[in-house]
C-alpha cells in the first residue's frame, strides 16, 4: 500500500476512542496506527492491534 494512503488511513482514525496515530516525532507524517479494543472472547484484557509502514 502507498504510504501517502496508509498516511491517509491512519489519520481516519484520528479521535477515535482507542485508535492512535503513530508518529516518529511531534507534528511529524503518519508511520502507522495502533487500536486498543475489547477482547470479543474475554472482555476484561484488551486487543491490541497495530499497523506501521515498512519504510519506518
């Protein structure tokens, strides 16, 4: 996936509870995403799931 659309996707997420946009410095572009969710088969531990770009 390019990553100006994997940049894209990830700021989609932006103010979503339990979805972060991963950045390598503050005010830097977008390197990935991670979300916090609850566990379909335990709810007590959260899922969590993340998603980087191959260049970062």
């Amino acid at each position: 996936m390019p990553r100006k659309r994997v940049g894209a996707k990830a700021l989609r997420h932006l103010g979503l509870p339990g979805a972060f946009v991963v950045v390598a410095v503050t005010g830097g572009p977008a390197i990935g995403r991670v979300t916090v969710e609850a566990d379909e088969r335990n709810p007590r531990p959260a899922e969590i799931s993340y998603q980087f770009l191959p260049s970062s």
